[in-house]
C-alpha cells in the first residue's frame, strides 16, 4: 500500500502542463498481488491429510521415481541416502520431506518495474496468463497456429490488464519462428514490452541458460545471482517420472538461484488414479522428490510446488475442467503443500470449450473460485485458456482478466470498521426508505461495489440498440480498444539496444531447427 | 441411498417384458437433495459475527421495523412485549431471537411422489428453479412475454432434470392468464406435470388459503394440516418493512403449517448500506423480526431464512451478480442463520447478461459456487435465471440444472476408503505407466468424474463438421429432446379430476384480472 500511495504521489508532484497531459493519457493501472484477508477452505480432514502424507512416504519409498537419462541427478540422489536402481530413485522415509524444509516458504520474483515484483508464497496470490497454446482464436478469423505476432500481442494485453501480476511464459506458441529460436523472441517481448515479472525457457536446459543470460542484460548479472527474476515451469511426466530435458532446465535455474515450479499435467485416470485421494498421494509423492530435487541441485532454490489436474470424460477421452474432483485435488492439495511449507501453483482459467461461451464461463468460473479459496500463490492460466489449452483466445484472456478483479476484491475480506458496519446510514435511513441518497452511500459509492469492465449491465433496449452483442463480442471490442491503447512501459536505451543485439546475434549463430 | 437401492430393485422385479420395455423408455432419474460431506467456508471472525449480531439488535430495539396497514400484526408483537408506535415495531433486545427458537431447525417438504419429499435444514441443499420472471427466452424466438404454455414447459424441463430437487413456483408469470387466476393454474401445472415439491401463491391472502386448499385435494386435508407440503416465498419490503400482502400470505401458511421463506431482495446500496457488514446487520434484523413474526402466528411453524443481495452498478444502477461482494453477503448470512437456528435460503444461477454466454455462464457459476460453500440448504433460482431475473430462459434452464451435477458430486467430499486411496493402482502401475488399462480404473471409471449433459466435449474436427455450436445452440437441442422425451409422472385418476374440477369452477366464478 505504501508502494501504492507513493506512486500516486509521484504522479499528482509535475506541473498543469504534465496533469492535463495525464488526464488525456489512457491509464494503465496494475493491482498489486493479492494478499488474502480471507481464510482458505479445506476440504480434508488432519486424519485424511495424515494418510495422505503416509501414503506418499510409502510411494516413494517402496516405488519410487523415475529420473531417465540424467546420470548426474542419480549421483545426487545416491549422495542423498536414497537407494538408486536403474533410473528408479526410492527414497526413504522422511527424507524427501526433510530436503524439502530448505526450500523457502516465500520469494519475491523482482519485475524491471520494482513496484510490480511479486511475492509468492505466504497468504498471496500471483496472477499469470496461459501458458502453451498452439493455436490462437480471435482478433481476427478464427482458430489457426499462432504467431510472434500473436505472442506479443497477448504480452500487450498483459501489460493493460489490471488484475494480472505477472507477463507469463508461453502464453501462446509462435510457430513461425524456429523451435531453436522462439525463446529468444518471447523473452524478448516479455522484457520490452512488458514491466511486470515473467518466466524462462525450458524446452532445453542450453535455452534456460540463455533465459538466465538475458536477465543479466536486463537485470546486471550480479543481480541476477542474489534475486530470483524468472520463474519457469518444469513439468514431471507422471506418473512418477522426471524427464531429463525438464530436469536439466531446472538444474540451470536452481543452480542460478532462479524460481521454477514443479508441477505433473494430470488427466484423471490416465496419468494417476480416478479417485482424489489416489491422485493427491501421488501428486504429493511427485511434488516431494520434484521440491527435494532442487534442493539437492542448490540447497535454499526457490521452488513452487504444483498441481496441474483434470478430470477424463470417460466417453470420449477428453480432459474435463471446473470438475467437482478437480476441486476436490485444487483444495487438498493446497493443504498438503502448505504442510510442505513451500509455495502453491494451482488452477487458472480451464474449460474444455471451443468458443468463450456459457460452458466456458461456467467452467473457468468454478476454477477459478477453487483457485482462490483452495490458497494458490501462483496462478498460471489465469486468463485466455480456451479449448483444454490447444487454444489462446483473445476475447477469453480479456473476459478472465477481467474476471480476475472478483478475486482480488473478495480477497479483501470483510470490513468491520464502524464505515463497514453502517449504524449510521441504517439510523439515517430507517424502515421504507432508500439508501442511494444518503451520505454513508456517498461516501462509499465508488469504492463499493466490483464493477467489470466487459460485461454487459446496460437496460435491455439499449443493449438491443447497440447489436444485441454476447460477451464474446463485447471482449472482442475490448480487445480492439486495448491493443489501441497500449502503452509500451519505459526502459533504459542502452539495455533496450544490448538485449535486441543478443538476440539478433544469437538467432544468427544458430541453425533453423522446425521441430 | 436405501430408497434409491429399493427403487432400482422394483424396477428390476417385473417379467422379461416389462425389462425390455425399460431399456426403451426415457430413463428420467431425480438425484436426492444434497447431503454435505464437505465443510461449510466461513468469512466472518466469531467477533466480527458477535458484532453484527449485538447492531441488528440495536436495530430492532432502537429503530424497528414497520407493518404496514397489519393491525393484527400490531396486536402480536404488543401482547409479545415489543414497543408498538404506530405501525413501527421495536422489538427489545433479545425477544425476537427467542421467538426465532421455536422455528424448526430441519423440517420435511412432502412431495406427492414420496421418494422426492425434501429436509430442508442441517447440512442439506435443495434445489429449485428460478422464479417471477415475467418474459421468457428461447425455444421458438428471442426475448417475449412468458405464457402458460412457457410455465408447463418449465415444469416439464424440471420434472426431467436429474439434480433438480424442487418444481419450484411462479417459474415464469403466465401474463396470457389473469393475475388473479394465475396461481390456479400454475399450481396445477406443478401437481399434475411434476411429482416433486412445489411452491405457493403469495400474492394474495386468500390466494395462500386457495394453494393450502388445492393441497389439501391433492394430500388430503387432515395430511395437509399435520406435515409441510408448500414452501413459500415471502418477501421483506427492505428497508426493515413488512407489508400486508406479503405478511398475509405467511400468515395463512404459517396457521396451517406450511413453509415460508422470509427473504429480503436488495440491491446493495439501495435497499440496504454498500458495506457488506452493513447489509448482514439489516438484513439479520429483518430476518429475525420475520422469523419471529411467523412463531408469532404459530410456534412452531416451519420457516426458512432468507438473503436475496445484489451488487449494483453505480455507473448504470443496474443490478450486478456474481460479485465478490454478493458472495461475502452469502457467505456471512450463512454463519449468521446457522447461529439463529433455522434452514437458509441464499444463492441461485444469477446473472444480468441478456443471453446465456460467457457472462451468464461466469456470474452463475459464480453464485452457485458461493452457494454450496456458505451452506444454503434452500437455493431458489437454481436455474433458468437470466437478465436479472427478468427472463426465464430455457436454453439456460438446461445449463444451469447440469451444472448443478457438480454441486452434488463435489459435496460427496472425499472418499478415503482403501478403493479412494488407490494404493494398489500406483503400486500396479508405476513410474512411466498408465492407468487407462488397470483394474482400479476399470472398477471406478463409471462413477468417477462428473460428466455434463450439455457441454461439448468433442474432438476440435467432429465439432466443427457438426455446426461449430457454442452452449447456447446445444442446450437448445437439449431442450427440445428433454420435452420430446418428457414422461407424465403418474397420478391418481379421481385426485386428478377433482384438481381439475377445483381450478375450472374457481376460475370461472372470478371476474378476469389483468393487473
């Protein structure tokens, strides 16, 4: 909040020349992160959480994980006291958990723009955009693969958003660059045209390395080494299984101090059991030697634990979103993470849907909710998912973004001040009378009530008037408008130049590679 | 569950005919009301809870609450020991919180088809459909005035709906029938096209004791007097008034031992302050004084408590739902009823879109999510609302009463039985398998997962070939197929004729009324 009432200060000290300038200019405000002042819901038992935690002792004990193709990672763990056969890792009692207590409760991911750094962990909550759809819907046309143009358009549509913390990762493909050289252009738009935080690369452990490289042109590299300012996604290919590229990514960003969340893609029935506390054991034994794992590679890396899963509609095969057992793992797992004491990643903005629609509405809704009462800290696929993820959809990224605002103002709490209690207005008013007129309204009015910025509150006949427009096309205006808008935030010429000549320098040196 | 098992068995009992005749026919299943297994979330300190509760005693005692033109009423609340001048009541501290404790904590709605019969109370939730709409939309056409043909088909749609608990009442206002012969019908419509619980006329006294009487032909009267077959609607005129219409109407149903929800509607900054803490203290004296009121009549009448809040849009005054500050509303009133002792009533499929879209789908989920966490046991509206609850809309009839599936699948909570913790599925299939072919999956996977009826769920190709169709165009081909398969529950022919007998001579001896 100081933060806050410092930057409005620093706006209102130049002269009638710049306010009259402000006023004209269009406003690009960024909450900061949420810091609930609402309890979390949990929805297991300390009897159901304790099986739980016994039961994933035993997974990694008498099962164990995999680790494929990493040598070094099998060192580390004989080194760590587990007992190493093949690529099977067992892992006695106690230990994952005890290598996991020097991983930090909280971080803060520091943003070029040091009043949008981010504090994961604790009671907070980060906000991301989606993160690795192929294919793009909206702006203009339909679905098809998406684009670098499309990439830095949604960064550009980060950067407006108010209620989103963070710029994100792959929020959509660019599949007209090369496989080889994509990261460099993302990572370059995250850098230019964004100031808020935003993630590495780690389709190869090389590509996180030059993501480590760039933040040190942008950053300082000894900053770089004393502060967290990138965290990636490393995903466990379960069940039980860490995959050698995923894992050497984590090594580079572990070893450099850097942020990465730890987290299995899970299809209900597929890729772990069919019933919730089956998939929370597993998770949870996932998540152990996943956390464990960084701390082994550098004791005290800041890791996020995560828990991306999704119901199967055993019909047809396909993921299911804003499921009641999806619900069931967000919030469990939230309190077996917390008893981890390492940050949460949970939730975001999933439906199975094709189009913005009501099914996309309801299912996004019910996730996001989960996400928010279940005590997720880092919230990737906050906004824009469409279609199980094959999509980023730009009228969807603006309806969640700005569905995003319903978490932050619920996260308030309730105020019990005497402003909160109201005797005074419900004296003032009395028994048949109104309270639009009275002063506590006044007062109170602007502050009152969230109001969204893309829904439709307008009367019937004026609604009818203007096209009879659903919110898909109400998003896709404001899509327009906010593109129009867009303000690219400031940065120092020189970091600007040194960071578009490595990048220049770089796509050269290398090859094309398509695949 | 032992009636659902007793069901299935008689339906298995008769010959080889009778079998093959059921695999033709519709099935049409009606899941029981919801039983939580899972915890209530609770916003509100237990100091933040006493505080509100010690102001909404201010507010009775010291500002009261008026009965309009209700000398009876009057009369009551004097020979309680309240404070009578003129038509405002003030109620001493404490007395209207020790009439309220003779109000049934639980109490049993009978239906005619006994297997439906509904508790209303303790940790159960039971749901029903919107209601008061005057236009409705979809089916044949956009947006037009609601007729009696529209009601019958909503009752039809909630006959068929497998998660609707409840037919509800005025579903949408027949305006092509007199306002004074409206209830007949509807009230027909609800005992001869549906088998479940319904709801009562309110919009007149004597329309009350026509519900209590049509009752009556329906269950015997002697049946009528002795159990709760109508659960009513009885709106607080808020700012803290009861008027006579209303308060007339709840006393012919409390006298005869029927139900009444007494519910304030506000819009937030209107009817009641813009702070949440502000509106909990209003409506709780409200509800407690309504409550109250009804023992008054009877001890011992059953009575639920209600909480119908909106946010408003103070840029249009428009009505908003599925906002953060609604749900803080419902979840406060939630522990606030509980501590008062009687069922509530809060929450719905609410949204001011003018369609069924991603605005609709997102506030509604919004709201039913609030719902079953803040522990409504009665959720009127619980499909089919839309623009504010001006229209009733088929095609969001249909959404919502699936959607409502995942409230009843996330409140069976978590099973942790050896079958729920999977061990023997992780230990069969290891690291790097899956769990699509192994036998824990192949005895769970029918009851694993919530599945919608109405989403798409299809490959991205089958989808497109098939018309490329958002929710809005599925879930009207679902609704044409509900009423094509649409099965009239059975009824006894002598009780059907004499209902039929009741609502023709009673319409005919009353002039036509249209307003």
């Amino acid at each position: 909040m100081a933060e806050a009432q410092a930057r409005r200060r620093s706006r209102g000290a130049g002269g009638g020349a710049a306010r009259r300038a402000e006023r004209t200019a269009v406003q690009v405000e960024t909450a900061r992160f949420i810091e609930r002042n609402v309890p979390n819901y949990e929805v297991l038992t300390e009897e159901a959480l304790e099986t739980i935690e016994a039961n994933a002792e035993t997974v990694l004990a008498e099962i164990g994980v995999n680790f494929v193709e990493n040598p070094g990672a099998l060192q580390r763990w004989r080194d760590a006291g587990a007992d190493v056969e093949g690529e099977r890792v067992r892992i006695p009692r106690g230990l994952a958990r005890e290598l996991c207590a020097t991983a930090p409760a909280q971080f803060t991911q520091v943003a070029r723009n040091r009043e949008k750094s981010v504090e994961i962990g604790g009671r907070n909550l980060v906000l991301a955009p989606v993160y690795g759809p192929p294919f793009v819907r909206g702006l203009s046309g339909g679905r098809r693969y998406a684009t670098i143009e499309d990439f830095r358009n949604f960064v550009k549509l980060g950067q407006m958003s108010k209620w989103l913390h963070h710029s994100g990762g792959t929020i959509c493909e660019p599949t007209d660059v090369p496989v080889n050289k994509r990261h460099f252009d993302m990572l370059h738009a995250h850098m230019i045209l964004s100031d808020k935080p935003f993630m590495g690369a780690v389709t190869e452990p090389s590509r996180a390395q030059d993501a480590v490289d760039m933040c040190g042109l942008l950053f300082g590299n000894e900053f770089v080494q004393e502060n967290t300012v990138l965290t990636s996604l490393i995903n466990i290919n379960s069940p039980l299984t860490f995959d050698a590229t995923m894992m050497g990514a984590l090594e580079v960003y572990a070893a450099n101090n850097q942020a990465c969340i730890v987290s299995p893609f899970i299809v209900g029935g597929a890729m772990a059991p069919t019933t919730v506390a089956g998939t929370l054991t597993q998770v949870l034994a996932e998540l152990m030697a996943g956390v464990a794992y960084a701390q082994l590679v550098r004791k005290g890396a800041p890791v996020i634990a995560g828990a991306f899963v999704t119901s199967i509609d055993m019909n047809s095969g396909a993921p299911t979103f804003g499921t009641p057992e999806a619900a069931h793992v967000t919030y469990g797992m939230g309190q077996l993470v917390r008893r981890l004491g390492v940050p949460y990643r949970s939730a975001g903005s999933f439906c199975g849907s094709k189009l913005p629609d009501a099914q996309a509405g309801m299912e996004t809704a019910n996730s996001l909710q989960t996400g928010l009462l279940a005590g997720v800290n880092f919230m990737l696929h906050s906004c824009g998912w469409l279609e199980g993820g094959l999509v980023a959809s730009y009228e969807k990224f603006v309806l969640d973004s700005d569905q995003l605002g319903v978490l932050h103002h619920f996260a308030r709490g309730v105020d019990m001040g005497d402003n909160g209690q109201a005797m005074d207005a419900i004296r003032e008013v009395g028994p048949g009378g109104h309270y639009l007129g009275c002063a506590h309204t006044h007062a109170n009015f602007k502050e009152a009530f969230w109001r969204s910025n893309v829904f439709d509150y307008k009367p019937f006949e004026t609604w009818e008037e203007e096209g009879a427009r659903d919110s898909q096309a109400l998003a896709a205006a404001r899509v327009d408008k906010l593109l129009a808008d867009y303000q690219q935030p400031q940065i120092d010429p020189a970091t600007a130049e040194a960071l578009a000549a490595y990048v220049a320098e770089r796509k050269a040196a290398l090859p094309d590679a398509f695949s």
